[in-house]
C-alpha cells in the first residue's frame, strides 16, 4: 500500500476538486486546468435525536478563475428543508469569496477563507506511480457546521483511495477511483488535534463514515463526477444529537465559450459610448463597466433615466445567454466602508434584478460588492466619484 499523507480541508455540506492528473504507472501531479466551475447537489435526510425531520436538499455553485498559481472562486447557496417548508429560493445570490492555491502535489493553501471551497485537495493521489488496483492514504481535515449557523469546525480524518479501473465517460476516457474514510471527531487528545482547530464550543463529538466514487478525466486529470455516501451522526454538549443519510454528488465543468467579437460588436451597435461603457478582457471572462450609474442618495434605487441604458446592456448579455455573469457593485468613498460595502452589495443585486426583468435568468447572476475599495478614480473631485460609481458586469467563461 503506497501512503502520502498531507492536511487538506474539507467541509460537512460540500466538496471542491481540485484538477489532478492521473495515469496508470505514471507518477501524478496539479498541473491546473484555467477556470472551471463547480456545483455540489446534497441530498440527505436529517433526524434529530433519532426523529426525522426532513430532507434537506442544498446546491452550491461556483464559479473558479484560475491567475497565475492562484485560484479566486465566488461560491453561492441555494438550500431547503421540504419537511418544515423552510426554504431560499434560487435567484440572485451574493458571491461568497475564496481564493486558495494549490501545490503541485494538490494541497490547498487558503488565501482567502470564508467556508468555500469545502472539500479541498479532494480527491488526493500518491507521488509515487501507480496501478490499478493499487491502494494510497491521505491523512486529512475538513469543516463541519451540521446546525447552519456558521460555526464550522475543523475534522481530521484519513481517507483510503483505490484505483478501480479505466473506463469512458460522456465519451471521454476516465479513471474510476474509490475512496473511503470514517468521521471521528472528539475521541482524540489535546496533542492530537490540529493546532488551527476551532468551531461550534457546543460540538462534542461526531462519528459516522462516507463511501465515494470518483470519475477522473484521463485528459486534464480533473474530478468530474463525485458521489459521496454519507452516514453521520454529531453530538452536542447539551444532548442534542443529529444525524445525516444520504448523499453528495458533485460535478466539474468548462464554462462555454464566448463570442467576443459578437459581444463587442453589440456593444457598439447598442451605441454604448465607450466612455460610459468600457468592454476590457480579464481572466474571468469579458467585462462590462456601467460607469456613473445614476441611483438616488444612499439608495439601491435607480432612476428612470437609466432603464434605457439598462435596456441595451440586456440586448448585450443576451448573446452570451448560455454563460453566468458576475455583477460587481462599486461605490464612491464618503468616509464610511461599511455603509458604502453594504450599498455596492444591494446596488449589484438591484442592477441583476433589471436585467433579469428584460430576459435573463435570475439564477445566472452571481453579485458581490467591493464598496470603494477598488477606485477607478480620484474621490477628491466629483468627476472622479462618478468614476468609481460604476457596476461590472463579467461573462464568465
């Protein structure tokens, strides 16, 4: 049995893959595969203190920009609980940030970390070459937040690998890998446990085990299909005890590709002054600017002379309606961050919201605000206020 052991996280409602490569007798490595995105569908039943309660059912979708050595993702979830009709309702979501590089040898290291990713450096493989039938180890972490509050807490574990076998997937050769691992959490001494590990105070110990099958793209090396068999069961210091069947299944694709010469020629036959309307290329795709967005004081409500202009911006976007947007709010600086982060956040979602209305699905915009920590211009003069009072609007391919 080969062994290669290296801490990665992970996370009790998801799991992120990494792209790796892998072939039967040839050592393995991370080359990285650009931008990609990512979306997790959970299906599990919870009992609390042995009653069901409900099946919850929760996606998150992401959206990876590859730069450089470094990776910037914006995470969105959308989740139910269909036997107490509790529910967030798909749409427009607020981006949740991460970035995050990983090595080589497939390890994370978080940059930026706000819960997403939640399954990191998964799956893991061996340095050394390997075979079918071959067996590997990883030792590894991941979050936990059973309740929903925002408590994660940190889980070691050590995960089995076996590579089962060749095979062909939607046409393309794949890789069939097993993996298999058990959740014990606070059966371990003080000296044990990570020295980063912290979470719910109120979480005393968790058990339970996960069984998945691992589709790997023999071309890019990518995780393309994960199905993850869950049974755990956590235990709270005040007697509560929750558990959680089911499964997670996850999925990696290429976002498409993006006409963008049809784009810029629309921009230009929207007459879109290049001004007011900038079209710039970045590593996440084609973006958009709406400079001088005219909305009233302090408000995330436009004014009516700007519709028309909202308008052409729709007739734009639709040329690329297969593809997601990431809207990004901007404000002025007024010498108060966090008021002008809340209102960059509800002005990105109120300029979704309009250009949903004129034919593009709501649930293709991922929001996220900078307030005015991303000035285009100088905030001394009134010119350049009205600069930095824009929205970005990115097709993301």
């Amino acid at each position: 049995m080969k062994k290669h052991f290296f801490a990665v996280i992970f996370a009790f409602s998801s799991i992120i893959l990494p792209p790796a490569f892998l072939a039967a007798q040839n050592s393995i490595s991370y080359k990285g595969s650009g931008n990609y995105t990512f979306t997790e569908r959970t299906d599990l039943r919870r009992y609390d203190n042995g009653k069901y309660t409900g099946l919850l059912s929760r996606e998150i979708r992401s959206f990876i920009v590859q730069k450089e050595n470094l990776y910037d993702g914006n995470f969105y979830v959308w989740q139910e609980t269909r036997r107490n009709m509790q529910r967030q309702l798909p749409g427009i979501n607020e981006a949740i940030p991460s970035v995050f590089k990983i090595a080589s040898d497939g390890t994370f290291t978080m940059i930026q970390d706000n819960g997403y990713p939640t399954f990191r450096s998964f799956p893991c493989y061996p340095q050394e070459k390997i075979s079918k039938g071959e067996k590997w180890t990883a030792s590894s972490v991941r979050i936990v937040d059973p309740m929903n509050t925002g408590e994660f807490t940190r889980i070691p574990f050590t995960a089995e690998y076996t590579y089962v076998k060749d095979d062909v997937y939607n046409g393309k050769e794949v890789y069939i890998v097993s993996a298999k691992w058990a959740t014990r959490y606070g059966f371990l001494s003080a000296a044990e446990v990570p020295a980063d590990t912290e979470g719910d105070p109120l979480l005393d110990r968790a058990t339970g085990s996960h069984s998945a099958t691992i589709i790997i793209s023999k071309e890019s090396g990518a995780a393309l299909v994960v199905r993850d068999t869950v049974d755990e069961s956590f235990f709270y210091k005040d007697g509560r005890k929750v558990d959680f069947k089911g499964t997670i299944s996850l999925f990696t694709n290429y976002p498409p590709a993006v006409d963008r010469k049809k784009i810029i020629t629309s921009v230009k036959k929207e007459k879109l002054p290049p001004a007011e309307v900038p079209v710039e290329e970045t590593p996440a795709g084609l973006r958009i600017s709406i400079k001088n967005l005219q909305f009233k004081p302090d408000s995330d409500q436009l004014l009516e002379s700007e519709k028309e202009r909202l308008d052409k911006i729709a007739s734009v976007l639709l040329n690329a309606k297969d593809s997601s947007f990431l809207v990004e709010g901007h404000t002025a600086s007024t010498g108060n961050p966090s008021g002008e982060m809340s209102l960059s956040i509800k002005r990105a979602r109120a300029i979704a919201s309009e250009l949903s209305k004129r034919g593009i699905p709501a649930e293709k915009f991922i929001c996220k605000g900078w307030g005015a920590t991303k000035p285009i211009a100088d905030n001394s003069t009134p010119e350049g206020m009205a600069q930095n009072r824009r929205v970005e609007i990115t097709i993301l391919e």
